[in-house]
C-alpha cells in the first residue's frame, strides 16, 4: 500500500501508456488500474470522510469560549484560574466529539494545545464518574503516550487543572526490567487509586500485567498519543495487551455518541479478525465487563456494564494508525484534521524555499505475504501493523524489492532531465542504480568512498547533456550516499528524491538546496520515501516540526 501526501506534483508526465518489461514482477493490468502519481490526493481509509480545520466549520459544532462546553463548573473555574486561553483548532474540533462521547481520530501537531484537547474531557470524566461512588477499584482514564516527556506533560496538566478540584492522577514512566521493584510502585497505586494514569506502554503494561497489579476494569477513557511513532517503535503489542483488560468499546446504539449535524466516519475492514488481535475480547476477559455496584449513574444502571471511549492523537495518519484503531474496535470513530499553520524558520526563510513542493510517499509492507501469497490465518499475529519489524529476512527482501518498485514506477510516470536520490548505505545505491538501469535510466552514483577526483567525474557525467542522435535523450539520475551534493555544484534539479530519510534533521536542508529556486528557475520538487520501520515515522515528523 502506497499513502501520498496531499498536493500535485506538477512535473511532466510521460506520454507512453505501456509499462516497461524491466519493471520486473506486475500482476496483468495492475498498470492500468495504478492510479498516475502526477494527481496526489489524501488516501481516506474505508471510505470514510475526513473534517479538516476548514471544512468542519460550514456543519458543525464551532466553539470560541469554554462555556460553550458542557464542563463541569468546578472544572470551568479551574481553567479561568489557571488562565488556559480560549479554545485553539484542535480543541475546537475535537473537544465537542470527546465530550458527547464519541471516538475520535485526530490528527494535529504536538504541542501543548494537543495535550489538553484530551486532558479537559479526561478530566470530565473523572469528574463525573467519581460522584457518589464508593472508591474506584482502578482508574477512570488511561493515557498512554510513545515518549516520557508527552506523558510528563499530560500529568503535570492534569496535577495542575484537576488537581485542586479533587482529581487524583499517577504519573507511570521509567525502567520495567526485572530488577525494578514494580511491586512497591503498584503498593503505592493502590493506597490511593488515582482517577487518571498517564504513562508509556512499556510501564503501563507492566503495571497492569503485574500480579496484584491495577485494575483496568473501570478504564472509561482511553487516550492514546503519537500513535505514528508508538507504531514506529513497535510498542504497539503492549497496547494490545493492556486493552484486552480494559472495557468493552462502547456500543454503536450509545445515545451520546450520535453523529450530530456532522456525522461520523466509519473505518471497517473487511478482514476483521486480521485487524484485530483479540477476536474474543468480550469473552473470557478477566478484568472487564464487571457489573457496577449500587450507586453507580443512571447510564450504568441501564447498560450494567461499563463501556470504553477511545481517543487516538497523532502527527500524521497512514494506514498503520488506522489498523490500530481497527485493531482496538473504535466504533464510528469520527477523523478530526487540523493542519499547520504556514509559517517558516529560521532554516527555511529563503524566497526559494517557499516555492519547493514537499511530498512523502508512505510505504506499508505487509509483513508474513507477499503479493501472491495468502493472508496469514487468523490468530497468527497481526503482520500488517508495524509491517516489517521482526520480519524474516525473505519478507524484508520482499520489503526492499517492493521499495524499489515504487521508485521505477516514479520514474516510469514522470518526464524530468535530472533528479537526484539520496539512499542511506552502500547496498541501497548498489540496488537503486541497478534499478533506474534496468528501467532504461542514466544513473550515476557518487558516494563518500570515491576520492576526489572520481567524484569531480560523477559530477561531470551527470551535468553533461547526453549527446545522442538515434534516442530520445535519457533522464538522468544521480545516486548519492554519504556525500553533500551543493547548489554550486548542481543546481535547478527539478526533482529530489529521498529515498532512505536522512539520519540528522539538518541534514535535511543540505539535501533539498539543488532543487530551491533561484533568481531565474521555478522551485523543484522532493518526495520522501517512508517506510514502517526504522523510524522513518520519528522522523519525517520531526523534520516537518523543524522545517514547519
């Protein structure tokens, strides 16, 4: 599976329909049916409808002002004490869904606005839920962040607006290894069993799985944050692990979760039990479904069983963060986009750069399948979230070949002189310049190896214009590893291609400079290949954090 970017590429198509026999393995008329690469649009998964920063205005719930929400007053006194500014995109949109119950996917940058658009309704929560009750047997929500410093900054929030109207919280960070006392850690929970728990999955697995550990049976709130990374971190099972104690996911007949004058999005799959690693979730669970006791709300005296509320944030949305929310049965969850805000740097404030389109090409690899070959049966793993960690080497082979594929068929659809693809080892530009050959493509490579003068004649060779009577003349294509390639050097590259992310954020600048414009020539255009595995996720999110 291939996600673009949204945009359009806005380069020259090749006019010949036919596919190139060097291509190697196409399934008969896959060439047909791939759509061209040169109209980009955001993939939707499912079918379902996306509400951007833009969109959601013209049908739904707008707020400008807190009390506009349904918050608790003690929980509206906190927020003007602590002086919280009004509401800002993310909380705009999401915060209506949240606090009516329903699922969500949002997707938004991370910071602090981020944070609180889950911590307010977290809070809410647990003050409705803690009223008139005898004390909780286990938290009320569960937030489980990728990074320490996402979790510590939740907690301190949640310490800050909820803690002087009574709400308790737990902060579950560090070393899980064998040799960290977990059982002092849980004693210390249970003297006093906070209302929401903030943590990475590693620590919160343990401290549930633990024996005598927390109970999740009371978990109505669950909140998930930085999802791309936490998938690029293969941390993902210990998710899977802790929600098989959690609730139920709520009901799709909940009156509260009703789509309003927006609607919801509906993500299904129709491999069900591929997605979702615990088929039998409600059925034999050892800590869910429990009744609740005498004095619970009027909601749980109807449906006598507590049921769960799902939140994923994250930094950008492939289809492995959709499989997640498959995998831990969101129901109807409703997509909530807000884009960044268009401003620049410091690294990024030249006219040229302002012009340079930027693309990513997510690459999802099925790990345990190749194309022709069955899906694995059902309780065999999951193989399609976080596809290719822990693969054998056949399936990472079949990784890298596929890889390759994507970067011929650019080549086979797009008409350029020059481009430039920077690759991340010596085996890639070996595989890479191969490849482009293979396609009838002039690739030259260059890498730190070479000394000076072999590269002054890479350089040379891939500057000069081919000189052919009896051909068309031939896109070439210079492959670069370990080797800053200066505008002086080159310059107008109408496409860059990152085919390995660069290991340093830096490093990126550096990469894309031959393709900025210059006083006379239009800005060119850069594609960054990303795969599921070796944080090319982590990546691409912090330089598009960096560069805005």
């Amino acid at each position: 599976m291939r996600t673009w970017s949204a945009g359009t590429l806005e380069l020259p198509v090749r006019s010949t329909p036919d596919i190139s026999p060097s291509l190697g393995r196409q399934e008969p008329g896959l060439r047909d049916k791939r759509r061209s690469v040169i109209g980009l649009s955001r993939r939707d998964s499912g079918g379902g409808e996306s509400f951007s920063s833009g969109s959601i205005r013209d049908g739904g719930p707008v707020i400008s002002k807190w009390e506009q929400l349904p918050l608790a007053p003690e929980l509206l006194r906190s927020l003007s004490k602590f002086g919280v500014g009004p509401p800002n995109k993310i909380q705009q949109r999401a915060l209506p869904f949240l606090l009516r119950g329903a699922d969500i996917i949002a997707q938004a940058p991370p910071t602090q606005e981020r944070i609180a658009a889950y911590v307010i309704p977290a809070i809410q929560v647990a003050l409705t839920h803690s009223l008139n009750r005898p004390p909780n047997r286990g938290p009320i929500v569960l937030m489980i962040s990728t990074t320490v410093d996402q979790a510590t900054q939740a907690q301190r929030m949640i310490r800050d607006l909820g803690g002087p109207i009574g709400v308790r919280s737990a902060l579950g960070v560090g070393a899980t290894s064998i040799n960290s006392d977990l059982s002092q850690e849980v004693r210390l929970l249970q003297q006093s069993i906070p209302h929401i728990i903030c943590g990475t999955p590693q620590k919160l697995h343990a401290l549930f799985t633990a024996p005598g550990g927390l109970v999740g049976s009371e978990v109505r709130f669950l909140v998930i944050d930085e999802v791309d990374q936490l998938i690029a971190r293969n941390l993902h099972e210990f998710v899977f692990n802790i929600v098989k104690l959690l609730p139920p996911p709520r009901s799709r007949s909940t009156p509260n979760a009703t789509s309003g004058p927006i609607g919801t999005s509906s993500f299904s799959s129709p491999e069900p039990n591929l997605l979702n690693p615990f088929p039998n979730q409600n059925q034999n669970r050892r800590l869910s479904g429990i009744i609740t006791p005498n004095g619970g709300d009027a909601a749980e005296g109807a449906s006598m069983q507590i049921e769960r509320q799902t939140a994923l944030f994250s930094n950008t949305v492939p289809q492995d963060v959709l499989n997640l929310a498959s995998a831990i049965q969101l129901r109807e969850p409703v997509r909530v986009l807000v884009r960044r805000d268009g401003n620049v740097t410091h690294a990024d404030t030249n006219q040229g750069s302002r012009g340079l389109r930027q693309f990513y090409l997510y690459l999802a690899f099925t790990a345990g399948g190749g194309r022709s070959e069955p899906l694995p049966p059902p309780g065999s793993g999951l193989g399609i979230i976080g596809s290719g960690r822990g693969a054998s080497s056949a399936e990472t082979a079949q990784a890298r070949e596929w890889k390759l594929d994507a970067l011929a068929d650019l080549f086979q659809d797009i008409d350029v002189p020059q481009a430039i693809v920077h690759v991340g080892g010596m085996t890639a530009l070996d595989s890479v310049v191969y490849k482009l050959a293979s396609c009838g493509l002039e690739a030259v490579p260059l890498h730190g190896d070479m000394n000076a003068g072999t590269k002054l004649a890479a350089l040379n060779k891939f500057r000069t214009a081919t000189a052919s009577i009896m051909r068309q003349p031939t896109t070439k294509v210079l492959v670069v590893y370990d080797v800053q390639v200066k505008a002086p050097e080159v310059s107008h590259i109408p496409l860059i291609i990152n085919y390995d992310l660069p290991k340093a954020v830096e490093e990126y600048m550096s990469r894309i400079n031959p393709a900025m414009a210059s006083n006379h020539g239009r800005a060119g255009v850069v594609i960054n290949f990303v795969t599921a595995t070796g944080g090319d996720v982590e990546m691409l999110r912090s330089i598009e954090c960096h560069y805005k």
